[in-house]
C-alpha cells in the first residue's frame, strides 16, 4: 500500500488570497476594457450608419436636383425660352425709354458738342452686362471738327469708352467736303426722379 502523507497540520495552506484577489481586479479590468469597446463599437456602428443614411440622402437629392437641371436646360434651350428672352429685351427696352431722360441727354451733349459739329442720328443700347450706351453719328466740316468732338466726350466725365467705327467724307453735293463719323459710348447718368424735370 502506498503511503499518503494526511497530517495536514503539519503543513501550513499556502497564502493564495494576494494572488487570487489580483487576478480578480485583472478580470475586472479587462471586463471594464470589454464594456468599453462595446460600447464604442455601437457608437461608432450607429455613426457609421448615420452617415451612410446622409450619404444615400445627398446621393439622391443630388439625381434629383441633376435632373431638374436637366428639365430646365432643355425648357431654356426650347423655342418657347427664346420668344421669352426676346420679349424679356423688348421690356427692358421700354423700361429703358421710361427712365432715360433725354433732355439730360441733349442738354449734356449741347454743353460739350463743337459749332461746327451736328447729330444725324442717336440710338440707345444696353450691353451683356446691362450698361447703358448710345450709338452717335455725327457730321463736321472737317476731320479736326470730328476729332475734337471726340476729344471733349473723351475728356468729360458723363461719357466713357467711347470707340470710334467709323469715319468718311461725305459724297453729297449739299455737303461736299463735310465729314461723317460714327461712335458708340457709354453715358454715364442717373435717372431722373418723378417730378425733377
């Protein structure tokens, strides 16, 4: 028969308690890094799908707006939008009738226009970007008489880049020798108030 030492007060147990009680704070750590990281998984899942929600929304609202843009450059370029852009322009022509003073106009022109210089014809126009010009034509007994009234429209403040088209000597036997010109420029003016005039 084999011998079994069972004097078990000979033997102290051994202390087990310090180490037991570290390996417990152990678990209670690593089971507070687990709840933290689930956590921050869902956190990070529920953001992850938020944003993939937001994304699919823009995505789409993107398509839509895509195509409306589409539907309206098609109406834009169709011939119904360019009666309405050519109807657009005849208003803003009238409108520009409305509020431009002409006798602001003649009276700047008469202070500035040479004795021997006289207005055959004069035409408004609005550019791309909505400035007001004027296209002039104009008769002088001589190039210098036309230079000059280009040179004072050029030096006063109510006009400004004007562009001389055009300029030849008169052919007609009433006006031999008398030159004609053509410019355009922009005036500068403010609308008269209702009443003022």
């Amino acid at each position: 028969m084999g011998q079994f030492n069972l004097n078990l007060s000979t033997r102290p147990f051994k202390a087990h308690r310090a180490a037991n009680l570290g390996l417990f704070i152990l678990l209670l750590v690593l089971g507070a890094v687990s709840v933290a990281q689930v956590y921050t998984y869902q956190q990070n899942s529920s953001l992850a799908s938020g944003i993939r929600g937001n994304l699919l929304k823009a995505k789409e609202e993107s398509e839509q707006l895509t195509k409306a843009l589409t539907t309206l450059n098609a109406k834009m370029y169709s011939g119904n939008a360019t009666k309405k852009m050519t109807q657009v322009e005849i208003l803003n022509q009238i409108l520009l009738r409305k509020s431009f003073s002409w006798t602001k106009l003649f009276a700047n022109l008469e202070a500035v226009i040479p004795e021997n210089v006289y207005l055959l014809s004069l035409h408004p126009f609005i550019d791309d970007k909505g400035n007001m010009g004027l296209n002039i034509i104009f008769r002088g007994k001589s190039f210098a008489d036309g230079h000059e009234f280009v040179k004072t429209l050029e030096d006063s403040a109510i006009f400004s880049n004007i562009a001389l088209a055009e300029e030849r000597k008169s052919e007609t036997q009433a006006t031999m020798g008398e030159v004609e010109m053509a410019l355009s420029a922009y005036y500068v003016y403010v609308p008269e108030k209702k009443g003022a005039e």
